[in-house]
C-alpha cells in the first residue's frame, strides 16, 4: 500500500513539475528579441522575408559574438539601425522588390508563440522588429541577445531552450 501511494505521489509531482516546466517562459528576462513579419504570405514575400531574416542574423552575429552585456548590445543594434535599413534596401533592390518597411528597435508586441513544446507568453519584449509592406503574414522571431537564434553558418548546432529540471525530466521520461 505505501508503495502504491509513494508511486502515485511521483506521479502527480512528475505531472505538476512537468506542467510547470513547459509553461514557464525560459527566454532570459533581459533578452533581445528579433522579429520580421512580411507583407504577406504570398510566396515571393516570404522569399523576401527569409533574405531579411537571413541577413539580419549574418549581420546581428558579426555584431554581438563578442558583446556580453545586455546595455552594450542595446547600443550597438541601436548605433547600426541605419545600416540595418540600408542591407534591407539592398534586398529589395536586388529582388526589384517595391514595398515599403519598417525597421523598429524598442518595446515591441509578439504574440504568443510556442517553440520545441514551450509556449512563449504574448506582451511586450525589448526588441527588433522589422515589418515588410502590410505586415500581414508569418512572422520569424527568434532571441536575438543573448544570441540563441545567432549562430555561425558553418555551425550545426541545435538550440534548446532548456531548465535543469526539464533535462532531469526528459531523461525519466
């Protein structure tokens, strides 16, 4: 009988903590965010946005890899907001690409998200967002410091957003 109720008492707290574990929100407090949200999701907008996307991690890595302080990479994304704009216009001028954008580095909404089983809560978050054209389709988001999503291409690393608790977990499972 105690043992029936000792396994039925891990149980409920394997269940309880697991719970609590995939619904917290693991992304650092003081994390930077970096969001591109195309005009639309017509094929060739999300070409577009994956250039962008794609440009902007290149771009973002070769500034940060270094930076270690989250006050310090605030000032260098906001010292390069010009030359972010300016690789965005070379992307659209390449593609004759003809819509307008918005390049916005500050508190900015997402919506919920959830990513590899976590739910992400919707609010406000300090970040880069960039909005091509309408602003109505798909968007890509990803933490852009500390530099999860910036990772060198010749990399081939898997980023998990993980707890302790989590990895003791899954390795029961």
């Amino acid at each position: 009988m105690k043992n029936i109720l000792l396994f039925i008492g891990i149980i409920a707290f394997y269940l309880l903590l697991s719970e609590t574990v995939v619904s917290q929100n693991l992304i650092p407090e003081d994390a930077i965010r970096i969001r591109v949200i195309p005009n639309s999701n017509d094929t060739y907008d999300i070409k577009i946005k994956e250039e962008v996307s794609d440009m902007l991690k290149e771009d973002m890595y070769k500034l940060l890899k270094d930076i270690k302080e989250t006050d310090r990479a605030k000032i260098i994304i906001e010292n390069n907001i010009d030359n972010i704009s300016t690789n965005i216009s070379h992307i659209f001028d390449k593609n004759s690409y003809k819509k307008e954008f918005n390049v916005n580095f500050g508190l900015n909404y997402f919506p919920e998200k959830e990513y590899k089983g976590i739910k992400y809560q919707e609010g406000y978050y300090e970040s880069l967002v960039v909005t091509i054209g309408d602003g109505l389709g798909d968007n890509w988001w990803c933490v852009l410091f500390p530099p999860l999503c910036l990772i060198e291409e010749n990399e081939s690393t898997d980023v998990k957003y993980t707890t302790m608790v989590k990895e003791i977990l899954d390795n029961y499972m």
